[in-house]
C-alpha cells in the first residue's frame, strides 16, 4: 500500500513532465479534405504535453498576420469563453467554466486525478464566474471603455444567441431565454427554460448555440460524456451531437450525430448550411485524431465513437457497431490532430483585406496530448463555391512561448459590427481585437 501511494506522486511527476510518443508527421500532414491517417499508436501512458497557463506579460500580445494589427479590446475577464455581436455593437462575452459533476458522477480513478491536474496547468480548471458581461466601445477606438454584468448567477453558460428580443443562452444543463431590449446593459427578468440539456457528468460541459437564419431554429451542440463511451453508451444519450430546437415549443430532435464534441457552430452567410469545429478523440498518438471542420448535414452519423473521418474504425468501444461504421460521413476538411478547434466565425466581406474575405476563421485553443504541441492559434480557411478551398493561413498565433509556457490560449471568434475579428483567451483573460491595418 505505502508503496503505491508513493507511486501517485511520481508518476503525477511524470506525466506533468511529458510522456507518451512524438508525432512521426508533420503537422501539415493532418490538414486540409484528404488527411493522412496512419495507423493508431498505443501507449501504456498516453501522450501528455501540457503547456504551463502564464498569462501575457505586461505590454505583450499575439502576433497578428502580415497586413493585420491586434489590440486589446477588453482585459481583466474571468476566464472568458465565448462571444456574441449585438445589433448595436455591444459584445456579450460568457466569463464560464466547467461546473461541478453531480456527486454520483463524481470519479476517483487515478485517471481522472491526472486529468484534473492536467487541467490546472492548462488553467482549465477555475471557478466559474457564472456571468455574461456586456462590452460597449462607445467612442469607436478599438477598446471597450464600458462593461456591465449583463447576466448573473447562471449556470456554466457558453452559447448564445439573439433573435428579436429575445436572447437565448445555452448553459450546461438548459437552453433558457431572457427578454432584451437594445441597448439594455442589465437582464434582471428571470430566465424561461426552452429545453433541459444533457448534464450528467459532463465530461464536455460547453453548450454552443446558433439559430437559423430565419431565427425559427434553434441548433445546440451537445459534446460526449467521454473519450470514446468508456463509460457506456446509456451515459451517451442524446450526446456527441447537434440538436434543432424549436424555441417556441421546446421540442427537439438529434439534427446530426456522431460528433465527439461540435463546439463552434456557424450558418455559412446567405445560405442554409450549417457548419461546425468538432473536436476529435484522444490516446491514438500524435498523428491522430484530427480534429475538423465540416457542414452537419441534417440526419448524417459522422462516426464517433466507433470509427473517425469516416469509416476508420475504432476498435476500443465495445461492442463493435460495424452497421453504424458503414453509415459514417467523411468531415469535409481536417484541421489537424489535437488542435482543439473551438471558435467558428465566417467571414463577412473583405473588412480584413482581400485574402479574409470569403471563408471560416477559428479559434484553436490549443493541444494537451500531443509533440510537438498543436493548435494555440486563430487561422482562417478559405472558401471558394461554398466549400474549403485551401490550406489554413495563421491569423493569430505567438500565444506559446516556446519553453512549455502559455500565455494565453483562443477560444470563441466572433467579428464585430465594424469588421474586426475579436478573439476570446481564456488564460490570457482578454478579448483581442484583429483588424486591418
């Protein structure tokens, strides 16, 4: 016994230290509609590269990409996570974290004490400030001089969405809808619950939100309660998945399925198409799974958890489901393995120049498990006849500093009514603003 509790702290050591294999492909190799996909690797640790969260040294901020600047737009959040653009120009920014697992969720293997270790060094694993905040720059600098706490005491809140006067937020176990008029800087009206959401144990606790064009839909994504069903696909229902709520009704069904953890979602503008980032599995090596981009196609089975990109099977979940295998759909474009995009933001015209002006900008908050690391940038993917086009181009990266450290880490991409691109780090506490110079 003794010596296994002095086991725990070695080999918590160790992990935090790096472990596991390095990535035999280049980056590169995992992007773009036709990824290389070698055969998976198996390791007796997983592989674990965790960045150490720093925060931005005084005066410092990313590297922005030639042609464009970055400036902060607002500093001093609460572990900001996602962001929505107002008709008048204000900016909702969700200050959120993962909340608490229910006490029969709550798991004491050494794999999830590691996991939670993991998470505090990546600065994950913070209180949740349970708050939307309004952003207002009311005289055009670039900085947002005026802040409100829009929303309070809600719960893990992430998505959000307005259509009319109403605004909509997607917390970690409910779709709940608030009045608002424009303008407003405080919601004291108590929220109305549309749909409840799938909440137990939360092993992908964000809620991303979007409606339809028309504002008549409502579409939600719903990560899965795992890696890949390790705990059994009875804790899978209704996960790994992007729901269609009716917001008047409150009623739902599963638009596509299949998605390990859909976290951006975005319409493609002037179109019906609906596109989402989804974050793919782990411990199958550096090289894979990479994460992608794809339109969800109403009623599509995209794999998960029992094959990825398609029809190359998983062979962990059990039992094996050769029927649903048959039926995966292919993403259309891969991201890369472990990059973690989250944010998903489509352009709209040529407001950052000409090479910005049609296509999909995301944010990639940045790899745990892979060497080298992934991911900890912002990259737009052009588009061209509606679809992927070309390689992603780096809008904004120098969030690592090449010794292990983060300062900051991407999450939720919004554009502002002016044009610019505003990015939320969650470690580095900031709303950067990109724009053209």
């Amino acid at each position: 016994m003794k010596s296994a509790i002095l086991l725990v702290p070695l080999g918590a050591a160790l992990l935090l230290a790096g472990c596991g294999e390095t990535a035999k492909l280049p980056l590169a190799a995992g992007v773009g509609p036709a990824p290389t996909l070698p055969e998976p690797t198996r390791t007796l640790i997983p592989t674990v590269n965790v960045a150490d969260a720093a925060g931005w040294p005084a005066g410092a901020t990313p590297r922005a990409a030639e042609g464009l600047e970055v400036r902060a737009f607002a500093t001093g959040l609460d572990h900001p996570r996602w962001l929505l653009t107002l008709p008048n120009g204000d900016v909702l920014v969700a200050e959120s974290a993962a909340p608490k697992p229910p006490p029969q969720y709550k798991d004491k293997s050494l794999k999830t004490f590691f996991m939670r270790l993991f998470m505090e060094k990546a600065g994950s694993a913070v209180p949740s400030a349970e708050r939307i905040t309004l952003l207002r720059d009311s005289d055009g600098d670039g900085s947002a001089e005026f802040r409100s706490p829009l929303l309070t005491g809600l719960s893990s809140p992430f998505g959000m969405a307005l259509v009319g006067d109403t605004l909509y937020v997607a917390n970690a176990d409910a779709l709940v809808a608030f009045p608002y008029s424009a303008g407003q800087t405080r919601i004291d009206a108590p929220g109305r619950v549309i749909a409840a959401l799938p909440a137990q144990r939360n092993h992908h606790w964000t809620k991303s939100l979007v409606a339809s064009p028309d504002g008549r839909r409502l579409y939600v994504g719903v990560g899965s309660n795992s890696n890949v069903a390790e705990h059994g696909m009875d804790e899978e229902e209704g996960r790994a998945a992007v729901w269609e709520i009716d917001p008047g009704s409150g009623t739902h069904r599963i638009f596509a399925s299949g998605l390990r953890n859909p976290v951006g979602l975005a319409f493609m503008p002037g179109s019906e198409h609906l596109y989402a980032v989804v974050n793919e599995r782990d411990e199958l090596g550096s090289d894979l799974v990479p994460d992608y981009l794809t339109r969800v196609q109403d009623g599509a089975f995209y794999g998960w958890p029992w094959s990825y990109y398609g029809q190359h099977v998983d062979s962990r979940p059990k039992p094996p489901r050769p029927d649903m295998v048959a039926r995966a759909v292919v993403p259309d474009f891969a991201l890369g393995p472990h990059v973690a995009s989250l944010g998903l933001a489509f352009a709209s015209g040529n407001r950052l120049g000409t090479p910005f002006g049609t296509g999909a900008f995301i944010g990639e908050h940045g790899s745990w498990n892979r060497d080298p690391p992934s991911g900890y940038r912002v990259v737009f993917v052009p588009f061209e006849s509606g679809r992927p086009s070309g390689l992603p181009v780096t809008i904004l990266d120098g969030f690592l500093d090449g010794r292990g450290k983060a300062y900051g880490r991407p999450v939720g991409v919004q554009l502002a009514r002016d044009g610019a691109l505003l990015v939320a780090d969650d470690v580095g506490n900031t709303i950067w603003r990109v724009s053209a110079r």
